[in-house]
C-alpha cells in the first residue's frame, strides 16, 4: 500500500544560485579521482600500482575485510597517482582519462531471468554494487545480508538540490531497467519515494511502492523515509541507493558495461550560471566550473551546503553527489554582529528578521556566527528531525560512548544527514553530524 | 572599528597560547567576542549555519527582564517615599531607585563574571554568556535592603557550587540565581524576611508614616492565615486587585508587577527562547492548586480560601514561572517533561505557600525542587520512547 506522509517538522533554507533546467556538457575533465575517503568506514585494499592501464569498470581497490566489494574505475586510462595523507592513508587515487572511453564487458543481460546471486555478482565485478548503501550505519551495504526492503529518494529538497524530474526525464527506460534489477535483491518492497512536487517523471514505473512525502527538508532524506514507512529495529537492515545510481546499474544490464555518466548541478550564491552539466563520476570539478564561477574567497562543495564535503576547486565531485555548490567563506570578524539586525542573514529562530521575509533568498557564507557552548537551549533539533527520536539524548549516549544507550535511543535508524539541519540551526554550535558518525563508527567497532 | 580590530589584532598574540599573558585569554576573548562575532568557519558538518547565537539568545533575555527591573527602580522610591510619608516626583523617585540598584547590579555582575572568567580558563573554554541572565536576576529576587557584601557572597555561592562543580553552564543542575536567592533566605533569614526589608530605609527608620506596612501581601495572607478578616473583594489588605496587577507594593525587587512581567514574557514567547510548555503550565499547576484550595478550603482558613488567581499576582510566582522556571538547562528537556515539570512547580508553590506558613513563598523552593527531579522526569519520557523502541522489535520477531 502506497502511503502519503505529511511532515509538520523541519526547515527550508531559501539560497541563491538555484539551478535552471538547462543542460550542457562540462568542459573535458583530463583527470578523474575515486576517493576512498567517500565510503565511511572503508579500510581499502589498493590493487593498482601507478601507471597500469585501466577500462572503464576496471578494479582500483577493494574492501579490505569484504574483499568481494570492489571499486572501479568510472574511464578508462592510465593511472597517475595513489594520493596518500597522514599515516599513508589514501586519499584518492587518479586517472589520466583516455579521449575515448573503453568498456571492460559485463555482458548484456536479460534481467527477467536473472536470480539475485546472478545479479549480486554482476554488480559486485563491475564495482556498481558500492552504489547499494544501507541503513543502519549508512556505509556500503553487505553482500551476505538480507535486506527488508529497499529505498529510493527520488526527489531532493535539501538547499539548492538538483531537481530529480529534470536529471530522470531523459532516461526513464534505464530507471525502469535498474528497477527491475533491484527489485530482485529483495523479499521485500522498492520504496520509491517522492514528494508531492514531484512530477510525471516516475508515473510510468513499476515494481516499486511508491510513497509521497508532503513537507520540508529532511523529507528527502532517507533516514526520515525509513522511520516513517517501515521503521528500522535491531538487526534489520534496509537499503538504498540514489535515483542517478540507478540509471547507471539499470545501464550496466542492458548494455553490459559500466557506464558512469550522470548530470550534476552547479549551485550555489557564487556561480554566475546555476545550471545542470553532464558529466562522469569522479570528474575534476574544473571542468564542470570552468568559467562559471565568481571571483572570491569561496569554499567549494561536493553536495549540498548541509551534507556536502569540502573539496579544494581543483579537486573531484563526490562518489554519490549530484550536486555541486560554491557558496562564499565567512572569515571575517563582524563588528557586533551578534546584536546587529543583520538583514542577510538566516535564522530559523525569530530573533532576526528572516521569519518575515519567507520567500527572500540568502547568500550565506561558512561562518558559524557564534562560538561553540554546551547544550544550552533545549527542544531546538526536534523541531528539524522529523523522527520518533530525542536527538539531544542520542547525541549525549554517542558523547559518552554509551553503546547500550545509543542502541534503545535509535542509532540503528539514524545517519549524519539526518542531523545535518541540527547542525545548522544549533544556537551553541554543536557539531552533531560528527558526533553521529563517531557514534556510529564505534557501533561498528564494537559490534563486528 | 578598525582601529579597534587593530588593538585587538596587536594584543591577540601576547595572551594565546604560548604568550607572556595567556593567563589573561579568557578574559580577552570574552572582550573580543563582544565587540567581534569570531572568523570561526565551519570545519565539519553543515557548511553554513543559522545566525543565532548565545549571545544573541541570551541578550534577548536581558531584554525581557528590562520592564522589571525599570519598575523594580520606580517601585523602590515610591515604597521609600511611602515609607517616610513624602511625595516626590515620578522621575525623582525612579532615579531614587536606580541609584540604590545600581550597586546591586554591579556587584552581582562583577563577582559572578569574574569567577566565571577565572572558570573559564582554567578549564580552556570560552566564557558562557549564562551569568549574563543569571547576573541580571539575581538583583532582581532580593530586597532592596540585602547588604552588598551578602550578594557577593550568594553570588560566589551560586556560581561555583550551583553551576562550576558541574561543568558550567548547560551542566548545571539547579537554577544559579534562585540557588543565590535560596542561599540567602537560609543563611541569612533575618534580612530576607520580615516585614522591614522590603522598603529601602525601612530599617532605619524611627518612625514609620501613618498607615504604612511594609509587609508584602504574601506576609499579610501568611499573617491572616487564622483569622477571618479579609472578603478578597478588593483584594488584599490595603492593595486593590489592580494595584496587584500594576505592583505598585512591597516585595523582592523585580517580582511586584505582572505588566512589567507580561511584557518580558510576551518576548521571551514570541522569539520562542522560553518554552511556552512550562510557562502555560506552571500557571495551570498554581491555579489548578489554587482551586482545589478554595473548594475544601474551612471557614477558618482564610489562605485555602483566597480566590485561586490572586496566587498568581502575589509574590514571585509570575516572575517564577515566566523567568526562573523557563531556564532550558535546569527545566525539563523533553517536550512531555515539560508539561509535567511546569504543572507540578505551580502545584507545589502553592502548597507551599499555603500550608507552610513558615515559608510564605512557595515559588523559589518549588522550582528548585522540580529543578532537582526534572532528570528524573525526563528519565521517565525517554524510557517511554526506548519502550516503543523495543516494543516494535517484538512485534516483528
């Protein structure tokens, strides 16, 4: 049975830099990165050396303790570079792209007769299965477990995201195909979410339960979805993949290779033309800003303002992110700010003025405005966590790393992006997305 | 403002780590933190972040105090006048009473900003901006009489065992300013009670102008309390309802006039820092209490009988509910708590006040004693939330 969910909680944050619904290709990227860093939690075996030629689909590096997880190459080319950090940790590992890309074959396939170990190993050789994620812990998902069910957004409300009817319209049949393939991996259902903005993209798609979600940010996000469709208990596992994931997986089976073009958008205040780019997992983001970005101290996104990670602007788009966002930095010192009016600023409190201006768009910059202090003011995240959870409470078990607490408290159910809001609109500046994902890191550790 | 950034920018280095003056950080980022909102970026976690601060946050509360204490200042010269039997000007008797407040409030600031700045580093944080509020009510619960080195001293009192033993503010257990106000009332009985210390002069005074008490009206139904003299038609004692309302009478400082305290609630609910749960429901606890005094309340005891409202213009226990009981570190956190925390403040207040008339007011002791079990009561909301949790796994195995 399809549901309809109406979310009274959360927070829409008005930015500059809305993309318009125009598509171009990005400039050549002559070099792609695949970051280990991208996958919480991965400890990577790397299998290449400098210099080795690599397909399309080719294996870079693997999963050190899930050897049968592996990561490929989205082009094909020459590898240039193992990017080591501190204590030889790698970092990226970079590919001189080949003008012409070269497919290794995975073979077409017809998906109906198909059984889902046929399917689990097609996925788990071309390096697409790393798309598959699951809830709890939000990191790759385990092969050997049984999901309930599985998940899809497929709308985004998060600040400036990419609007998924327009990156989808155009390829429907490869959503249906990756569908139809996923939809063998579970007893279970596909829910597929969406909002009830969305439009007729996904009026044609089938085997899947699809559900409205009617509300503001964090609706989008999966942690929300799963508490509210089919909640999350000890030792069940759900999940989820993003809607452009899809399309590639759907790609793979009917055209045997991986093909890992998707379109990103480019936001963000200090981008001249907010627009959407085609473009190839672990593109330079040089090639998709090329001329498009204002002059500035500006600080460079791979995702959204919420969720996204920092990366330097010769750096690379994100593994999962459609979306990239250049927004200015905030380090200046302002004379008296804090009981200043300021006008350009956002609040979601009614100590500034933005409440009466509901539809102004903002151009906020990275400064946090204040100094971080202790808990201070309470019931402030359970205004922008539309869970049955004490946000506050969980924060203060994973602070103490009380392991039995966190558990009756709902980590299993929760990611960082799901406080992503809460580290916004905190008055004493807690980092709490860095808390969560301590909490669970140690939730792993302790438990496997 | 850049001349100012400058100074700021040259004396910066000397007091960081490693500088001839570090000792002196905390105190020079408290300065710095005033004047400039920090070039702090956002390292990890959401990139931009909303434009409220404490600072901001608890600025706005000092605003909401700003009725009070004004008509705390007029209303000391005016009992002060009262009291002596002469009339003098409306803005003669304000500046009567700013200048006997004033030296409250320094005191109050100046010894609670100095430990809290010694706390700070010494532990290597920045200084919280909570004694900015707490310093600002704490002068605002005494009489006007209370000697300055008593505020000192209940002010070091607060501060350190009420709010530094536990970590500083957000860790502490007890509201810092009633804990003052409580420290006083039990380590100095005689100059918190009474019928003399609530009118500035009032205890020197040889002769008291005709007519004139000052007992508060608290002290005059805790007095009454055997006889049956008062009919509350029009009010108590010598003071109408509306004289109540207005809080032109003796009383702590701050707490006498329910417009003045209205308005500081209207901001407070409004901009939505203090959380309208325990505020509705503290009033409902007082008068839910109040009533089922009047309806068993016998012929002799005049306080069961006093109409349930009155309890909510007579002492503290508007100023209680709208400031005291609102503070999110030492009130209930969770939303169900909350409910429960406020209703059972008003309910004890008024036991409080009416059956114990060694304490003629409830309010302070109350809050502090919902202060007290407010973890427990959260406790109680959260295991609920943990049994739904657990609940669920059953269902589905």
């Amino acid at each position: 049975m399809s549901k309809t969910i109406k979310l009274n909680k959360g927070l829409n944050i008005n930015l500059q830099g809305v993309p318009v619904e125009n598509l171009a290709n990005s400039g050549t990227s002559i070099t792609y990165a695949i970051k280990p860093t991208d996958f919480p939690g991965l400890i990577p075996k790397i299998v290449i050396k400098p210099g080795f030629e690599v397909k399309a689909g080719s294996v870079l590096f693997i999963d050190k303790y899930n050897p049968e997880i592996k990561f490929t190459s989205p082009v094909s080319g020459r590898v240039k570079e193992i990017e080591r950090g501190e204590r030889r940790r790698v970092l990226r590992i970079i590919i001189e792209a080949e003008s012409e890309i070269r497919y290794d074959d995975f073979g077409k396939k017809d998906i109906n007769s198909l059984n889902s170990n046929d399917i689990k190993k097609t996925l788990l050789d071309s390096g697409t299965w790393t798309f598959i994620r699951k809830r709890p812990y939000a990191v790759v998902a385990n092969p050997e477990e049984e999901p309930k069910s599985i998940f899809i957004s497929g709308f985004d409300n998060a600040p400036l995201a990419p609007n998924y009817d327009f990156i989808i319209k155009e390829n429907t049949k490869e959503f249906q195909a990756g569908i139809d393939v996923i939809s063998k991996l579970t007893e279970g259902k596909v829910n597929l979410n969406i909002s009830d903005k969305t439009g007729s993209v996904y009026s044609n798609i089938t085997e899947v339960e699809k559900n409205t979600f009617i509300g503001k940010h964090p609706s989008s996000t999966i942690g929300t979805q799963i508490n509210h469709i089919d909640p999350l208990n000890k030792g069940e596992v759900i999940w989820y993949i993003n809607p452009q994931d899809v399309i590639i997986i759907g790609r793979l089976f009917t055209e045997g290779k991986y093909d890992a073009r998707k379109i990103v958008a480019l936001t963000g205040s200090e981008v001249n033309k907010p627009m959407y780019y085609n473009t190839i997992i672990g593109a330079s983001i040089n090639s998709i800003t090329e001329n498009n970005v204002k002059e500035g101290n500006n600080r460079y996104i791979s995702g959204n303002v919420l969720t996204g990670t920092k990366v330097n602007k010769n750096g690379y788009i994100g593994f999962y992110d459609s979306q990239l966002t250049i927004i200015p930095e905030g380090d200046y010192y302002e004379f008296f700010g804090w009981i200043a009016p300021r006008f350009k600023k956002f609040s979601m409190s009614k100590l500034y003025f933005s409440w009466l201006m509901p539809n102004k768009k903002y151009a906020l910059d990275t400064n946090i405005n204040g100094g971080e202090r202790a808990f201070v003011v309470s019931e402030q995240y359970e205004k922008v966590v539309p869970m049955d959870i004490y946000p506050v409470e969980l924060l203060k078990a994973c602070l103490a790393e009380d392991i039995d607490k966190m558990e009756q408290l709902g980590i299993y159910e929760v990611a960082e992006d799901d406080f992503a809001l809460c580290d916004f609109v905190c008055t004493s500046k807690i980092e709490t997305q860095d808390i969560i994902r301590k909490g669970i890191n140690l939730m792993i550790k302790e438990l496997s | 403002m850049k001349a100012l950034r400058k100074l700021l920018d040259n004396i910066k280095p000397h007091v960081e780590k490693g500088g001839k003056f570090h000792y002196l950080y905390s105190g020079f980022d408290a300065v710095e933190t005033l004047f400039f909102v920090p070039n702090t970026v956002a390292k990890k976690g959401a990139h931009i972040r909303d434009a409220i601060d404490l600072k901001r946050t608890m600025f706005i509360v000092v605003i909401a105090l700003v009725p009070a204490l004004l008509f705390g200042m007029w209303n000391i010269g005016q009992q002060h006048f009262l009291s002596i039997g002469e009339t003098e000007t409306f803005m003669g008797t304000f500046f009567f009473g700013l200048l006997k407040m004033l030296p409250l409030i320094i005191v109050s600031y100046g010894v609670g900003l100095g430990i809290e700045i010694i706390f700070a580093q010494h532990r290597g944080h920045e200084v919280n901006e909570g004694f900015f509020v707490s310093g600002m009510l704490i002068p605002l619960i005494v009489p006007i009489d209370t000697p300055l080195w008593m505020v000192g001293i209940a002010v070091t009192f607060a501060v350190i065992i009420g709010k530094e033993v536990f970590g500083g503010t957000g860790m502490n257990i007890w509201n810092p300013a009633l804990l003052a106000r409580a420290f006083l009332f039990f380590a100095y009985p005689s100059d918190m009670s009474g019928d003399k210390v609530w009118v500035e002069g009032m205890g020197q005074l040889d002769k008291v102008a005709d007519g004139f008490s000052g007992a508060t009206p608290l002290a005059v139904m805790a007095a009454e309390a055997g006889d049956k003299v008062t009919t509350f038609a029009n009010g108590i004692g010598n003071w109408s309802v509306m004289e109540l309302v207005i809080g032109s009478y003796p009383g702590s400082i701050g707490e006498t006039s329910i417009i003045a305290i209205g308005i500081g609630a209207l901001i407070l609910l409004f901009t939505g820092i203090a959380s309208w749960k325990v505020m509705f429901s503290t009033i409902a606890g007082g008068l839910a209490m109040g009533f089922l005094f009047n309806a068993v309340a016998p012929e002799s005891n005049v306080f069961m009988q006093m109409p349930a409202y009155y309890h909510l213009l007579i002492g503290g226990f508007a100023f209680g509910a709208v400031f005291m009981a609102t503070d999110p570190v030492s009130a209930s956190q969770t939303s169900k708590g909350k409910y429960i925390y406020g209703f059972l403040i008003g309910v004890i207040a008024v036991i409080i006040r009416v059956v114990n008339p060694a304490y003629p007011e409830g309010m302070m002791l109350s809050i502090l004693l919902l202060n007290t079990f407010a973890p427990l009561i959260d406790f109680y909301v959260i295991q609920g939330n943990i049994k739904k949790r657990l609940k669920r796994v059953k269902v589905t195995a």
